[in-house]
C-alpha cells in the first residue's frame, strides 16, 4: 500500500466533477485511487460555512493551514529528542521509525521528511543542524521527478484593471512583491494604492504555496470593501493568483515582463523599506516584531500625496473611522 500523500489540485478539481456527476463517496474514492474517508475529510474539513465545497476554496484552506508551525518548532521536546538523536549520527529515517514505535512515551510520531523539513526550514539556519545529516549539505538538493507547479496561468494583464483602480479614486486595490535579502527568508510587502498604506508579512520561503497563504491570510483579517483587486510582476511566487478569485472575491492583474514601472506604487514603498532592510540584511535575524515596527514606522509616516496625512489615518478615514495622531 502507498505512503499517504496530500491530496493535490488536480485531485480536487476531478473531485467537483464526479460530484457533479453523481457520483458517490466511495466511487470517487475508487475513481481516484484514494480511501474513502481521505474523500470525506476532504468535503467535511474544506467546506465553507453554508457546507458547500469548491475544489479552489478547498485548495486555498488546505494553503493556508501549510503556513502553520511545523510540530516540530511547537514541541520544544520532541525537537530535542531529534536533536539530540542526530548529534549521535540517527538518520531522520531511523528518528522518524523509532518513534513510530510508540516507546519513547510522551512524544509523538513525525515522519522523516517533517524532520527534514525542519533541519532545512529557513529559521532554523542559526542551528545548523544539517551537519549533523550524513550528506552534511547546506542546502537540500531538489527531488527529481517533480516539476514546478508554479506555472502562471490564468494571467489578466494590468491594462484591463479599471480606471478608478488606475487612477487611485476608489480604495482596496493592492500592489504585491517580495522583498529579499541574502539567503534569508523572503518578505511579502502588500502596498494599498489610494491610501498607500503598506503590509508586510514574513515568508517561510518563496513558494506559490507559501505565497498564496500568506496573502489570503492578510486580506482576510481586511474589510470586504479593501479586498478590491491585486497587481502582481510575472514572478512564479504569485502563480497560485487565482485562489484569492475563489476565495476572497478579488481581481488579480500581471504587469508585462519586465516592466516594474507599471506597478511604481509598490516599487516607491520597497524603496522606503530598503532604508530598514538593505540587500545585505540577514532577515532571519530579525523577528516578526522587528518587521512589524519597520511597517508601522512607514505607515505612520506623513506623505504629501496625502495632504500630510499618514497612510493609517487615510486607511481609517476610508473606513469611515477618522483619526488624527499626534506625535507631539
């Protein structure tokens, strides 16, 4: 019997239509080569409020619980017991056996790619524990037989986005991109065009899975009537662009290639963080508080375009929830 693997795009989208096709449960579990209780976690676990499932809403639930702590960062003990393993020469393989073997009472069973996943995982770098992997590399060479997924597709190019929304008259329409430093992880920066307010969220690292969560995650904390559209470059990070449609009900639009200009909103606010965050910057250094206090620095900052007000006073005032700060 095959090792248990998530479920994938592809799957979910065969899944909507054997359900629009009548079939039932365990057809779809056979149809699919899948248990059927795989098939029923599916539509239980990843249906919206009212009970419906969509395979794109589905996709966007199961993005974002992979932006959870890995257990292994969240049980101090049983990343101990692992540590301390690999320092007298275990292999995560013969980690991960062992503790399915249920005699190391009080810890809990994690297979061997979890462990490799947070030897490897960027905020780890400071422990260096991949030297004490056989192999001993720094980075972790790419599994061969998997392509990127991280194909662009369904691409709405930036001169179709509306002339309010071009002309900054109406509110909720967002520029995104990454900022990165030295081998670090990335941060996502979200730059809202009439209010120029500016969000910014670390990154476990520059996926379209990574992306597309951390995304989904900020837009939804945000007003329905601030999640208007978002402008993206041609980077495979934002390839996942269609869950926040599914999702949140938001337009996504792509720059032509090498043309960052055309989203210069973005662009003037990575500029402003690059006074904080220079291209030399170890980010993981830094914590999420450190990030935070960069971006409110920014957003409390007055800007002429506003009348001097500052991006958090005209994001307010869109609101409805007039504000004035006074540093004096």
């Amino acid at each position: 019997m095959r090792g248990y693997a998530h479920l994938t795009a592809d799957e979910r989208d065969r899944i909507a239509g054997l359900k629009a096709d009548g079939a039932s449960l365990r057809g779809i579990a056979r149809a699919l080569g899948r248990a059927a209780s795989t098939i029923s976690r599916e539509l239980r676990r990843n249906a919206l409020d009212s009970g419906v499932w969509r395979p794109h809403v589905a996709d966007g639930a199961y993005m974002l619980r992979r932006q959870r702590a890995a257990v292994l960062e969240t049980d101090a003990e049983l990343a101990d017991y692992v540590t301390a393993r690999l320092s007298e020469g275990w292999t995560p393989e013969q980690i991960a056996g062992r503790l399915r073997l249920g005699i190391e009472t009080g810890l809990r069973a994690v297979c061997a790619e979890a462990i490799y996943g947070w030897v490897y995982r960027p905020g780890q770098k400071a422990e260096r524990l991949w030297r004490l992997l056989t192999r001993g590399r720094a980075r972790r060479r790419k599994r061969h037989g998997r392509a990127s997924k991280d194909i662009i597709a369904e691409k709405t190019h930036i001169s179709q986005r509306s002339c309010d929304a071009d002309a900054r008259e109406t509110v909720g329409h967002w520029e995104a991109d990454l900022v990165i430093c030295k081998r670090s992880r990335p941060v996502l920066v979200l730059h809202e065009r009439k209010t120029r307010i500016t969000l910014m969220s670390r990154l476990a690292g520059k996926t379209a899975a990574e992306t597309v969560a951390a995304m989904m995650a900020t837009f939804r904390r945000l007003d329905p009537r601030m999640r208007g559209s978002a402008t993206f470059d041609n980077d495979t990070c934002f390839a996942r662009h269609t869950l926040l449609r599914g999702m949140l009900s938001a337009t996504t639009y792509f720059c032509d290639a090498y043309a960052s200009w055309q989203k210069g909103g973005i662009e003037n606010a990575n500029g402003r963080i690059r006074r904080w965050l220079p291209r030399g910057t170890d980010l993981d250094a830094l914590d999420e508080a450190d990030i935070q206090e960069i971006a409110m620095t920014i957003n409390l900052t007055p800007r002429k375009c506003l009348g001097y007000r500052s991006p958090v006073e005209a994001f307010l005032s869109e609101l409805g929830r007039n504000l004035e700060i006074r540093f004096a």
